[in-house]
C-alpha cells in the first residue's frame, strides 16, 4: 500500500504545478523514507506516529546530513501526508509541526535533550513485572546508558555483551565500523535482570538475539517506537530513540566527561560531529574545551 500510494501521488505532483525538478527531489528523498518505514514494518499511513517522524528525521541527523537536506526532508514528507490527509489516507496528519524538529537556527539541529530527571521519570514510568517488562527496561537502558542507535540495539546478540568487563561490542555501527562501548550501573542491572528471564522469551531454536519479540524472534524496531509513545504521553513530551542517545551525550559533557571518550561512545568518525553538542553545555564549558584540545580525559560517571 505504501509504494502503490506513493506512485499515485508522484503522479499527482507531475500532473500539478510543480516543476520537473520538484518532482525528481521528492522522488529522490521518498526512496530512503519508504525503505526505512518498510524496515520498521509500516504497510499503512495511518499507523505512522510524529514519534515515528521524529525517529526517521533523528536517524537523518544522526548520518550527518546537513539541515538543508533535512529541512527538505521535512518539507518533503510534509507534503505528502498533507495530501494523505485530504485524501482520508490519514486521519490524523502527523507531520503538521514535523518542520518544529528540523531546523533551528542555521546550525544543525539538536533537539532539546531530557532533563536527567526526566530520564529518570522514564524509569520509573517502566514496569518490572513480566519478562517483557525486562526487555523494554533493557532496550531503553541500551539506547540511553550506552547511546545506542535503535537499529544497533536489536541487533545486538547475548554474546556482544561481557558482563565481567562491563562492555557492549557494537557491530557494524555507521560506516560498518565496530565499536566497543561501556556499561554504565543502570545498564548492567538491567542486563543481569533481563537474562535471568530471557529463556521465557525463547521458543524454538535459541539464535543468541539479545532482545525477543513475544514469537522468540528478534525484536522488531517499531516495538520500542510504540512503547516510547506511550511513555511520551505519560511525559508530556516527545520521547524517541535518538532523543535518549542524544541526552546522554549532552549529559556527560555536562559532566566534563572528555569529549573525545564521548565521540567513541556515539560512535562518530568526526570529532567535529560531535562537537555540536558543546552547543547544548554551558558557555564557559564550551570555551574550555576550544581551549584545550585534546582534552584531558575524565573518569565517566557511573549510573
């Protein structure tokens, strides 16, 4: 239903005012967005959230792309569900403020991190009762204590993880690069917690994923989509997963945790990317790490 729509619709705009090179560029962006909804197990419009808007334009931010290109990606999907809209593919337009969480000044964007008492008030938003429970706990554990991208946490296996050393091995990250992060204490509670439990996830042949699915299969990425939108009613505020990679980075700048231990974390090739974080941090800390790189390397904090 997704490509037969969007073909119907890029039809439509050939056929209207927009110019021949309005068509291709929509034609250009619409491909990596239909593949990343396929990947997510979209078949409808209408089960497509703004939390799951957001998603898609964090991992466009997270790739590096520059807020031109993301400012057209917004535009872009903006006025498609517009026309979705009008044609009762949707009900509800979920992409009517889309363009609130793409540009922002002329640098690029990074969305207002949570407070850390707001990742606290997550936690605490999280039951603890089922096996389930546990894997959620876990998943979102991943995405903020170890900064994970969505895609590297469910693609995580039982054996990437050394509980003895504290570490989680990152495979194929960005660029296929693999990378070997830290357990901070919340993670690592919530490892022991989820393992002792996960063989009541399994059924069948047990292929070593770390995170399963109610059929024992690898947990699909819309699973922790759907629990963060509920978390972000709760909330009041829009949480998702780069949001929680995205907060535990200006976190630890804010605990003058050396920059470059941060940019092996998130896994940037570029320093410079991860610098625009120092946008998110006080001016005097700003003006410290300008003044001295490299940094001096500080003990993470534990929690």
């Amino acid at each position: 239903m997704l490509y037969e729509d969007m073909e119907t619709y890029i039809a439509h705009c050939a056929t209207t005012r927009w110019s021949p090179a309005m068509v291709r560029t929509t034609t250009y962006r619409m491909q990596p967005f239909l593949r990343w909804l396929t990947e997510r197990g979209f078949v409808r419009w209408a089960d497509i959230s703004s939390h799951d808007l957001d998603a898609f334009m964090g991992d466009l931010l997270d790739k590096g792309l520059v807020r031109g290109t993301r400012r057209n990606y917004a535009w872009v999907i903006r006025e498609l569900f517009a026309w979705l809209a009008r044609r009762g593919r949707v009900l509800v337009d979920p992409a009517l403020d889309l363009h609130e969480v793409i540009v922002e000044g002329d640098e690029p964007l990074l969305p207002a991190p949570l407070s850390e008492d707001e990742v606290a008030r997550i936690f605490d938003l999280l039951p603890s009762r089922t096996a389930t429970d546990l894997r959620n706990r876990l998943h979102i554990e991943l995405l903020y204590g170890c900064a994970l991208r969505l895609s590297e946490s469910v693609d995580l296996d039982v054996s990437d993880l050394d509980l003895r050393e504290r570490t989680v091995l990152v495979r194929g990250g960005k660029g296929d690069k693999d990378r070997c992060v830290p357990m901070m204490r919340g993670v690592l509670a919530a490892t022991k917690d989820y393992l002792a439990v996960r063989r009541l996830l399994v059924q069948g042949p047990d292929h070593g994923a770390l995170l399963l699915g109610r059929h024992g299969e690898r947990l699909h990425k819309k699973i922790i989509a759907n629990l963060l939108g509920r978390i972000s009613k709760l909330l009041g505020k829009r949480v998702h997963p780069h949001l929680l990679r995205h907060s535990l980075a200006v976190h630890l700048l804010r605990n003058n945790v050396d920059i470059r231990v941060i940019q092996e974390i998130l896994g940037h090739a570029n320093l410079d990317t991860t610098k625009t974080y120092l946008r998110l941090v006080p001016g005097h800390l700003r003006e410290d790490y300008d003044k001295a790189m490299p940094p001096i390397a500080v003990e993470m904090p534990r929690g």
